[in-house]
C-alpha cells in the first residue's frame, strides 16, 4: 500500500481531470515507439511503424494510446489498491503478451514528458513528483507478476 499525500491526491486527480486523453495518449505511445524502437516488437500487428511520421500518423498507435491512458483511470479510481487493481493485467502482460516490464517504465516517462509540454510553467517540481510517484506505482503494479 501506498501513502498518498492530500497534495499528491489532489495534483494526481486534477492532472487527469484536465488531460486531453485523446491527444495525450497517442502522443506518448508515438514518442515511445520512436525514442525506443524496440518496443515496436510488441505492434507488429500495427502496420507502418517504419519512421517516426508513419508511426505518428497510425491511427493504430493513437487508438492504444488512449485505450492505454484510460486504462490508467482504473488506478486513479483506486488509488489505494493499485496493485491489487492492476493484477490481471500484469498477468496478461507477463504471461500472455510477454511484454518486457521496463517497458511500462519507459512509457511513463514518455507520458511524462508531453504532459510535462501541455502543463508547461505549472509542471512545478512538486507536481512532477507527485505524477511520477503515481506512475511509479502503477509500473511496478504492472511489473508484479514478472518478480
């Protein structure tokens, strides 16, 4: 179990309520796949990721990206059992997609950087902790199965 701050809570929630899912998600799946092209093996069945424009202009790689943004409400929902709410995911991950855990890691970071760009002056420091302790969170919910 994680101890949330009342400030983390509220900056977590407020950041989502704010959040263009349909932009934000295919933006940080498409940086993803471009900055670490390995990752690309996963979405074989994506069609054109041959450069970075195919890839930022397949709606396959939008469409998952918002699926995979909205999956991150079910933690937002459930803040205090992320783990327990994640569980069947990482089990699908794990066993059945074989997906590499860092990789859940490097996502996070990419959806930190474009929301880090829309928030712009108001991605403070304090702000910026309190998202990537939620993603932290949720990568190592998503990564519980593999230990």
């Amino acid at each position: 179990m994680v101890d949330w701050t009342d400030f983390e809570r509220s900056t977590i929630l407020d950041i989502f309520s704010k959040m263009d899912y349909d932009t934000v998600g295919p933006k940080s799946l498409a940086r993803c796949l471009v900055v670490y092209p390995w990752t690309q093996r996963y979405f074989g069945n994506f069609g054109n990721l041959y450069n970075a424009a195919a890839i930022m202009g397949n709606p396959m790689v939008a469409a998952h990206g918002k699926v995979v943004l909205h999956g991150l409400d079910r933690a937002l929902k459930n803040m205090d059992d992320i783990r327990g709410t994640y569980a069947e995911l990482s089990v699908l991950h794990s066993e059945k997609l074989h997906v590499d855990p860092d990789n859940f890691r490097l996502l996070a970071d990419c959806l930190t950087i474009v929301v880090a760009a829309q928030m712009g002056a108001a991605f403070t420091a304090d702000v910026q902790a309190a998202f990537q302790k939620f993603l932290a969170v949720v990568v190592s919910s998503l990564g519980r199965q593999y230990h």
